[in-house]
C-alpha cells in the first residue's frame, strides 16, 4: 500500500483556508483530516456542515471525517451530501457498532473506527475488523492539536499489522497525533499506511507544506 499523508485542517490558518487548501493542492496522495469535534466527546468544538461544503468546493482531495462525537449516528444523514470519502467514528462512543458500520456504508465510501490511546485492539470483536476499510489509531488523547506524541502506539500498530495480515483484511492503519519526521519513520515500518499531521505540516513558516510532507512520507 502507497502511505497517505492527511494533513489535519485543526492546525490551518482558518482566515486563508482558502489559500491553504488550494497550496494543498499542490501535492498529490493526500487526504484532508477533517476533526468534527461536539464539546462533549471531546472538551472542544470546531467546524460543522456549512464549513465542509466549502472545503469540498476547492479541494481536489479525498475528505476524511473524523467524529469525536457522543452521537456519530446524527452525523450520518447530516453530513452526506458534503462530499465525504471516509466517516470515522469513535469506537468508546457507540455501543451497536456493528449497525451504525452497516448505517454509514450506505452513504459513504470507506468507514473506519477509531480507538483512543488506552482502548486496547482486544476491546473489538473480531469479525469488526472485515467490515472497516480504516482503523484510526490514536497517539495521542483526543480533542487538541499539538499535543505530544505517545511513542507506546507503535506496539500498537505493530499488533493491529499482525492481525491484518494474518487475516488478510484489508484496512488501511492511520495514526493521529503529534506526528513529525523523527516518529513517522518508525510508524510506516510497523505497518501505518495512512498518517495525520497536523501542527508539523502548518508550522512550516514559508507555507512549503510539499516539503514537510515529504519528510514524514
């Protein structure tokens, strides 16, 4: 599998997102991290709908929607004419996952489901992992940008690699949180496919975000 790069809109400059999505579009294999926060998931609120369907009127990249949200089933109907290609959903906010995976597969593409630092892979059924197309695996706690990294997740997606191959499902491992060029690196030899970065890539003072992508690519 190629590795995608994410790059996470909670760190962009939201007075020139137009200017920053179109630089963005600039670099080719990536998606666009989009976190849809409720304030009660997570202790912290960012951008809904409206918001959305302008992104999608500039960017020529695929959408991937990450719901840190208490109720990821209100988003399924309200979302689905943004243009999304993947709706990931938290797996501690859900307790008939495999319904609300059966839901979201009717409007969208690809789903994935996401665990938090502490949410051990043995906490999902086994059947679960045949029926996703992303598992999003957390390094760090969520609901803020440019926290630190939990160098404890590469075990993690070390074990959650095993299991897909062993089993040959074929879900894309993405990894969210405080990731940069001295840990990407050892996250693509454990097995992610699929990395979020968000602070590292819009920190870049002269707006080359083809050249911080690269580094952690």
């Amino acid at each position: 599998m190629s590795i995608i790069i994410s790059p996470s809109l909670l760190s962009v400059d939201f007075l020139e997102l137009k200017i920053e999505l179109e630089r963005l579009n600039q670099v080719d294999d990536l998606w666009l991290h989009l976190d849809v926060m409720d304030s009660h998931f997570v202790p912290n609120l960012t951008f809904g709908e409206p918001v959305l369907n302008k992104i999608k009127t500039v960017s020529k990249h695929k959408l991937d929607a990450h719901f840190m949200v208490t109720n990821p089933d209100f988003f399924i109907e309200n979302f689905k004419n943004v243009g999304l290609h993947n709706f990931t959903f938290h797996w501690e906010a859900v307790t008939h996952h495999d319904r609300l995976i059966q839901k979201i597969k009717e409007f969208y593409p690809s789903v994935g489901i996401s665990l938090n630092p502490s949410t051990p892979l043995s906490a999902v059924p086994h059947y679960i992992w045949s029926k996703v197309d992303l598992v999003l695996l957390m390094s760090v706690n969520p609901g803020f940008g440019g926290q630190k990294f939990i160098p404890e997740i590469v075990d993690k997606v070390i074990e959650l690699d095993q299991i897909r191959h062993a089993n040959q499902f074929n879900f894309q491992i993405q990894v969210d949180g405080g990731i940069n060029e001295q840990n990407a690196g050892y996250l693509i030899q454990a097995g992610a496919n699929n990395l979020v970065a968000g602070s590292f890539i819009f920190s870049e003072p002269n707006k080359n975000y083809s050249e911080r992508i690269q580094k952690i690519r």
